[in-house]
C-alpha cells in the first residue's frame, strides 16, 4: 500500500513553519503567487530515487507543463524494509539543496500527511539509529524533529532524560515537561501523567513553569532550554565541589547535591551519600544507603560497588549477602563493558588493530585497594570507602580523626599526615594547610619550614578561611618557595615531591601505590570478582563477621540540616566534641597564662591595689594583660582578626573580661586537652 504525500519546494528566503497553520498559510501563498515550471532539480531526483529503489516509490511528476507547485510522491510504508529507500531520497534531496516541503503536516523533507494509521516517518531514522546502537545519531534526530514542534521526538526526549539513554543524564523536570508536551496517544498520555504524579506539589508547579517556558520557545529557542537546565545541574555540583575543596563552606556546599540528585544526577547522589555520614550533624546511614542505592539503579559503577559493601556489611539496614553479590556482579559487567568499548575504540582508531596510544596511569581506585582495612566501625569504614576511592572530602575527614583520635581509634598522627597529603594532592585548601602545620611542626614525620611556607601559600591560593599568620619569607627564600609551590601545585604531584624531599609520612600513604606483591594479590582478588568486603581486605586484614550499623534516628531520604553558620567550629573542633579516643597533649603558651591573668584579675586587684589612682592604673595594666590572652588564643581557633579584635576589647572589660577568659580557657582546652 503506498501512501501518498504532497511536496513541493519552500522558497529559500520564506521561514520554516512551525505549525501546521503556518504550513498551510504557505502553501495558499504558493498557490497565488505566479505560476512557474517545475524546478528541474525536482524531476532529476524523483527519476533517480525512483530508479535506485524500484517498487517502493511511486512518483507521479506530469508532463512538462505542469505549473503545481505540488506533486504526489508516494513510498510503501507497509513493507517491512521502506527504511533504506525512505533515507536514500532524504539524502539525496539534501545533496540537492531541495528545500523540499509537506504542507499537510508542516514539516520539510519527507515528512508524513495526517493520515493517523501511518508511521511517524520524520523520527523514522532516529528510531533505527538508536536501535542500531547509534545513540548520538539517535539524539540529534530527535532534538532536530523537537525544534519543530514534533510530539513523538518530544516524547522521545523526554524518556531518554527520564531513564538515562543515549548517552544522557538524568533530568527528571525536563522529562515530565516534555513527556507531557509530546504525548499522542492514550498510552503515551497514561505514561507521561502518571509519572507526573509521583512528584511532589512543589516540583509539580515547577515542572508546570518549565512546560510554559518551553511551549512558548519553539524551535532552537527550545533546545536552549532544554540544554541550559541541564547544564544548570551539572555546573551546581561542580561548584559544590569546588566550593567543599576550596573554602569551609561545607553546609553551602553540600546543599547543592541533594537537589541536583533528586533531578537524577547520579555522582550527586553518590557524593551525597558521603555527605549524610561525615557532615557536622548525626551520621545517616540509611539516608547513605537509600542515595547510594539511586546512584547505583542510575547505572553509577561506584555506586554499585559501594551498594554491594553496604549490604554485606550492614550499613543502614540489614545485611543481605544476595543483594550484595548482585550489585558486585553488575558492578563488575559494568566494568568489563567498559573495557571492551575502550578497546574496541583504540583498535579502530589504530592502524592494523594496534594501539598506538600511551598507557593510561592506574586509578586511584585500584592503586589504594590494598590497603583497605576495615574496622569494623562504619564511622570511619564507610569515610574510608570513599578516601580509597580518590575522594578528597573523605580523606580530609579520615586526617581529622587520625589526628584527634576520633570514633574511638587511638591518635595517630602520622596516618593523619599521609591523609592531609592525599587530599591536599587533590586540591583540598584545608588539607594542604594542615599538612603546613605537620611539616612546620615535625608531626608525623620529618619537619621541613621552607615547604611549610610553600603549603602554607600553596593552601591561600587556593582559598583557604585558615588564618595564615606571617611566613616571614627571608629574601633568599622567596625563589625556592616559589619553584617548591610551583611543583606542589602540579596535578599528582604533591607526594611524589614530598617523598623526593624525605617528608612522606611513617606510614604508606593511603591511595598510593602499593608494594608490588600486595598489589599482585588486589589485581587477582579484584579479578576473581570477590565481594566487596574480600576486595577491601587485599591488605591483609582478617576477614570480620558483617556486622548491622546502630539505628540512627531520621527519617530517609531526606534529613534535617544544621543551622551552624559558615565561621564556626571546623572538622578539628567537630572532633574534639566527640569525646572518644585518646587526645593529642595541650600546648602551653604566653596567651593562656595572660588569660589566667584575666580570670582573676579582680582577687589581684583586691589583694595588691589600693583604692585611688593604683587601683585604677592596675586596673588597666591587668585588662592590657587579658586582652594580649585573648587575642594571643583566639589566634589558634584561625577567628579572623576582627573577630579576634572584639574579643580582646571585651576581656579587658573587667567582670565581663573574667567570663570571657574563661571560655576562652576552656575552649582551648576542650579542642587540645
């Protein structure tokens, strides 16, 4: 059965229609307009599609005299194989530069009529791309069908950004608004509304928004929505990143992600997982699992490997060792898949199937396998994961608590050092500062005060809150600190230029590389397709009975936030409010004695100054002595200096400057006691 369209050739300086309104108020111009010849160009190219592909067109071009700016151009699409014959011709009229037209449908090229039993031929070609397995050729036909307002390739775009095929991620707005823009039939309509109401009523009027926005911009304006909302997601959780690595900004940072991972965003939910654990508020390991069980069905390999752990270990809900094999096994197929693709890639860009290109460097991921230990305590297994992993946030936490002995661990300090180290390599500003203060104290290893200055500048380049107090950088300093920050700075660099120096920590730095025997064992354990836990214990660690995680109160998946401002207490603080382990030892100095000044400066003054001019001049010697202690100690909790400036002010104040020293005094005491 041949179905028969209407083309003829739009003028060039006429805009494509957009509706079928606009389609027919074209072609009725057409037709008043003066009556000209055929374009030659349009009988060469029905006699040659009609030649190469016989039995499948019918054309009907008239004789020579025909004026109609129209003419029947007929294609079986009944027979199983139209496909072929169909993108022939759409080929050849774009050779052509035919800007060849349907009025019945107001789309150009060939397009389909209004008949509704027949197939929707302008996304026939994106539809036999992508089952193909040609997902970009897939994606750029929908999207050029969607600029003009066609509903299957709107439907189309919407599933692909609801599921996350070809080749795309996950927006789950985008997906609703254009699912309802482009459903056509009673199924599509079923699907797309009852996915729309499974949202809340906040994201319903907000999905209701966008779907406005974009019914009014049609064609490219369209696809700029469409492209910038994406990007909006993306570039929020690269600037949380930045934002967490960069500055103290933790809370400001880590609001990003749960809303980028509620759009489907999967390394948002990942990153978020971590973040419900080691954020200043109670741990949430069911809130961990239930974001890093999305990021997983979101087809996130980490994810899926880390989904596997929880499992078997009983983070955040009961052990289940099925569950946990099978998140292992997808992880693993995923990660062959993977492989494959790469090295089918290099062999057909290489000649003779050889590949030409350079060995690429071993994640950190398999680099630090070996030295996975658990605990048994998921407070720092769990932080541990993801510090193996190359995270710089967990490995920055893992320092903290190495250095105060957090979570019932003993102080370690030089286990602390080597995990400032890894994340001050990846760019963490707080983390190379505190790795400045180990180098320039000696703890954890060696002492070196020229590559302390350089971390020091190396960490306010990166903008670092830590207060940095004068380097003193002596004129024949200044050109090897420099050449020292340049190196530091380098991308991978950071413990390889320690190490060369004789800084690197007592101990292996977590996430480096391993000894070549224990490494061995990681690639033929991590081979074999063990389970989570028997890849992490590479080390050597005893295998430990699965043990389930304490209940956290909380309600997942969502959590209630802490209302701290940005310049309160730090990570080191958040462990001193732990209260568990043994502690580093308190260190003395003039300021806390210039305090114990000010706590009692009243009995001094009684017990030495007479009333009258002494007493006064006492009076102001003691609030001068005070004020020193004050300043001099609020330097150590890195308050800025106006911060700092109002406190001394107030200790000197008597009665209201005891009060003050003597928080101050037990503030210093609670974070190094």
């Amino acid at each position: 059965m041949s179905y028969t369209i209407q083309i003829w050739e739009k003028p060039a300086d006429w805009p494509w229609p957009t509706t079928k309104a606009e389609a027919d108020a074209q072609y009725e111009r057409a037709e008043a307009g003066p009556q000209v010849p055929m374009n030659p160009k349009f009988a060469a190219w029905a006699q040659a599609i009609e030649q190469r592909s016989p039995g499948f067109w019918d054309i009907y071009l008239g004789g020579p005299e025909m004026t109609d700016p129209t003419w029947g151009v007929g294609i079986n699409t009944r027979a199983s194989d139209w496909g072929a014959p169909f993108d022939d011709g759409w080929e050849q009229a774009v050779r052509l530069g035919l800007n060849l037209y349907d009025p019945q449908s107001g789309v150009h090229y060939l397009a389909n009529g209004d008949a509704p039993e027949e197939p929707d031929l302008p996304v026939q070609r994106a539809a036999r791309a992508r089952k193909a397995g040609d997902d970009a050729t897939a994606w750029a036909e929908y999207r050029h069908w969607a600029a003009r307002g066609n509903p299957h390739a709107l439907y189309a775009l919407g599933r692909a950004l609801r599921f996350g095929t070809m080749g795309q991620r996950r927006h789950f707005d985008l997906a609703a608004a254009l699912q309802l823009m482009g459903a056509h039939d009673a199924e599509t309509r079923k699907d797309a509304e009852a996915f729309f109401q499974r949202f809340p009523d906040e994201a319903k009027a907000r999905i209701q928004v966008l779907m406005a926005r974009l019914k009014s911009a049609p064609g490219e304006p369209l696809l700029q929505i469409i492209d910038n909302d994406r990007k909006a997601v993306d570039d929020a959780v690269a600037r949380s990143q930045q934002l967490a690595l960069y500055s103290r900004k933790r809370i400001e940072a880590t609001d990003v992600l749960e809303p980028a991972a509620a759009q489907g965003h999967e390394v948002a939910a990942f990153l978020h997982a971590l973040d419900v654990v080691i954020g200043w508020e109670q741990p949430n390991f069911e809130n961990a699992r239930y974001w890093c069980q999305r990021a997983a069905e979101w087809d996130h390999e980490p994810a899926k490997r880390l989904l596997a752990l929880m499992f078997e270990r009983g983070w955040g809900g009961p052990v289940d060792m099925q569950e946990a094999a099978k998140w292992n096994a997808a992880a693993q197929e995923q990660r062959l898949r993977a492989q494959k693709k790469q090295q089918a890639q290099e062999e057909a860009e290489s000649p003779g199937g050889l590949s030409l290109a350079p060995l690429a460097p071993a994640s950190r991921a398999s680099a630090a396998a070996a030295s996975v230990v658990w605990t048994g305590n998921p407070l720092r297994d769990l932080p541990g994961w993801y510090a193996h992993e190359g995270d710089p946030h967990a490995a920055f936490h893992l320092g903290t608590s190495d250095e105060h002995g957090r979570y019932g661990g003993p102080v370690n300090l030089a286990q602390a050092r080597a995990w400032y180290a890894q994340a001050a390599e990846e760019g963490h500003a707080d983390a190379t500062y505190n790795l400045g203060t180990f180098v320039e104290s000696g703890k954890g290893g060696p002492k070196d005060v020229q590559v302390a200055k350089a971390l020091f500048m190396l960490a306010n380049t990166r903008g670092t809150t830590m207060q940095v107090a004068d380097l003193r950088i002596a004129p024949n300093e200044q050109s090897p600190v420099r050449a020292l920050v340049a190196a530091l700075h380098e991308p991978g660099r950071l413990r390889a230029v320690l190490q060369q120096r004789g800084l690197g920590a007592a101990v292996a730095a977590p996430g480096g590389a391993a000894p070549t025997a224990v490494a061995a064992v990681a690639a033929s354990v991590a081979a074999a397709g063990l389970s989570a836990s028997d890849w992490g214990r590479a080390g050597g660690a005893a295998p430990q009975a699965p043990r389930p995680a304490p209940p956290v109160p909380g309600p997942a998946p969502s959590r209630a936030r802490s209302t701290r401002e940005e310049d309160e207490d730090d990570e080191a603080e958040h462990a001193g409010r732990q209260g568990a382990g043994s502690r580093s030892g308190f260190s003395l100095h003039l300021g806390h004695l210039a305090l114990v000044v000010g706590v009692a400066n009243v009995v001094l003054l009684i017990a030495f100054f007479k009333p009258g001019a002494s007493f006064r001049m006492g009076m102001f010697g003691l609030g001068l002595v005070a004020a020193f202690g004050a300043w001099r100690t609020a330097r150590d909790f890195d308050w800025s200096p106006l911060t700092r400036a109002v406190v001394a002010v107030l200790a000197a104040v008597p009665m209201v400057g005891m009060a003050v020293c003597l928080g101050l005094l037990f503030k210093a005491v609670r974070e190094r006691g």
